[in-house]
C-alpha cells in the first residue's frame, strides 16, 4: 500500500510543468521503487502463508514427506528477495544523483540514460532470483540463463556509475560531508558490483556460495551503498528538515571513521571466503582467527562510529543547539529542486499556489 500511494503521488500530483523527464532523480528512483514494492511484496506475502500453512496447519507446500518441495520455497523466497535488494539500493542511487550534481557546480550527466538505466535494472531483477540458487541442483541451462542476466544486470549499473563520474568530471568540487560520502558511496558500490559480477560465474559461485565472500559482497553493495547513501541524503537535507547546519567537523571525523572501519571489517572477509570459510558457523579452525580479530575490531569501530553520529551529529541538530548555525533557505550553492526555494525549516504548508516548472 506504501508502493501505491508513492506510484500515484508522483503519478498524479506533479507541480505544473513538471513533466516525468524533468523530475529529479530521487523521484525517478522512488517510482520505480515502488513499482517494485507492489510486485514482489505479494510473493513474499505467500511464501510466509504457505511456510505458516505448513507450520500449523498440516499442508505439505514445502515439506517433502508430504509430497512438497523445499526448493519451491526457495525460487518464491528469491524470486521476492533479489529484487527486494534493488528496493534498497534504487532510492539510494536516487540521493546519490541529487548530492553529487549539487557538489560538482553541474546538472546531472546523461539524465535520461539514467532514467532508462535505472528502469532497466527494476526489469532485470525480475529475471536473476536463480543466481543464489547455483547449487541447490539447477540444471545447467537454468545456470547458464541466471548467470548471463546477472552479468547483464551489471550493464544499467556501470551506467550509473560512469554517469556519476563524468559529473564530477571538471566540474568546481566542494567536499561538504554529503559528498564525502557520496564518493564513498561510489567506491565502495563499485567494489562489491565487481565482487557481485565474480559470483555471476556460476563455477565461482558454486566454490564460494554460503561463504565469507558472499558476506563480504553483501555489504560492500548494501552498507556502502544504502548506508552511506543515507548518511549522503541525512547531511544533505537535515538543514532544511531543521534549519540548523550540522556541525562540519564532526561530519568529516564520522565519515573517516564509517569508511576506514567499514573496510577493516568487511574487505578481510574476501580472504576468509576464498580460503573457505563458511558463513553462519559459530566456530571455525585456528587458520582463519587472525584475521577474524581484525574484521571483529573493525566491526565494532564500525558500530561505534554510528554511536558518535548518533549523540555528537545527529542529536544536537534535533536538539536546535545555540552553537549550530542557523541554516539559509538554500545552503548548499549547487542545490537544485523545489525543495530549495521555500524557507529552512520547511513549514508545514509549503506552496499556497503550486510552483511553476520552467
């Protein structure tokens, strides 16, 4: 129901003269999201009917004394779950392409490619669910269909990428912590879709499935890309939510510290899974301890970094501190959108008449 109201919102309720082209990204991002939503959020919905069915009821969906079959539950569990994983990184992309125009002096590069980049990757994780499930007995010709879509699906995303990049290109770069960790967010994003396109090979896939490489792509695509992305879109908008500039300081020392111990925890486990180490086991042999403490330390100055944003950035914002500064209606100078034209902090009946889009 979130997907619909988003979908008709946008749909529906544009400023005169917006046209869907000239809709910032973030909206593109959104709509396609929700799309998303409203197609796969019923397949997870009966996944967890039949699974609660077999539970309680006595029916055999899954149960294979039954009659059932355990890998049905695994095609409908993925067939939700791998697009359920653009859900998470599209509206990401989307805060990515206001931050860093906004920071490079420069309009967007290649706006429309990036729209049909964006709509083409919604439609490709539709077809590659069968990619986690390389060795649960799928037929060669099923691997070989899952592994050729999956590489497909890196194309829209290289896109993007080389979009990103050629905006910042020559343009007047300023390093506020939004963009910070907007190129955080390309590197890092950039790293785990490589490490994504090394298990697309279904012979890969098979000796590092249910690994700490898997574990280790995972974050790399989902921490660095939703997670920082987040952090991009808080710094961003938070003078307009609270018309109160964070500290820049403390925003610096928390990206610093997000990245450098988010690569000690998860770049060690590429090593740990080529080496064989399996993921979700409690203990594991002596060989694989050392480097084990180093993503165990990292982890946890990962999660402290997150402790500082909370108290020393986020929290005195909220709290409208006396030694913030007092946020203008456009603070960043590269800012474009509606959302910049109306006072910080935005108040609660924003346009009397609705906005004319040139």
């Amino acid at each position: 129901m979130g997907g619909i109201n988003i979908v008709v919102t946008i749909l529906n309720l544009r400023a005169p003269g917006m046209t869907l082209m000239k809709m910032p990204m973030f909206c593109w991002t959104w709509l396609i999201t929700g799309f998303l939503l409203i197609a796969v959020m019923p397949v997870l919905a009966g996944a967890v009917t039949m699974l609660l069915f077999d539970r309680h009821f006595g029916t055999s969906f899954f149960n294979a004394a039954g009659g059932g079959d355990p890998i049905l539950y695994q095609h409908i569990f993925w067939n939700f779950g791998h697009p359920e994983v653009y859900i998470m990184i599209l509206p990401a992309f989307g805060i990515i392409s206001q931050v860093i125009p906004a920071f490079s002096g420069k309009p967007l590069f290649g706006y429309a490619s990036m729209v049909y980049a964006t709509a083409s990757i919604a439609i490709l994780s539709f077809l590659v669910w069968a990619h986690h499930m390389f060795t649960s007995g799928t037929p060669v010709t099923g691997q070989l269909f899952f592994m050729y879509a999956t590489m497909l699906i890196a194309v829209p995303t290289g896109v993007k990428v080389f979009n990103w990049v050629a905006t910042m290109w020559r343009g007047s770069l300023s390093f506020e912590a939004p963009m910070l960790f907007a190129i955080g967010f390309l590197v890092v994003f950039t790293i785990g879709g490589l490490t994504g396109l090394i298990l697309s090979l279904a012979p890969l896939d098979i000796q590092m499935h249910g690994t700490y490489y898997v574990v280790a792509h995972f974050h790399y695509v989902l921490v660095a890309g939703s997670l920082f992305a987040l952090f991009a879109g808080w710094y961003y908008w938070v003078p307009k939510w609270t018309g109160k500039l964070y500290n820049e300081t403390r925003g610096k020392i928390h990206f610093w510290l997000s990245l450098i111990s988010f690569n000690v925890a998860f770049f060690p486990m590429h090593f740990l899974g080529l080496a064989g180490m399996p993921r979700r086991y409690a203990d594991y042999p002596a060989q694989f301890t050392d480097i084990n403490q180093l993503v165990t330390l990292g982890a946890f100055a990962f999660g402290l970094s997150q402790v500082y944003f909370l108290f020393w950035v986020a929290l005195p914002v909220y709290q409208r501190t006396n030694d913030l500064e007092d946020a203008s209606d456009r603070p960043w100078e590269g800012a474009e959108g509606l959302e910049w034209t109306i006072p910080s902090p935005a108040p609660f009946h924003t346009f009397e008449i609705p906005p004319e889009v040139v």
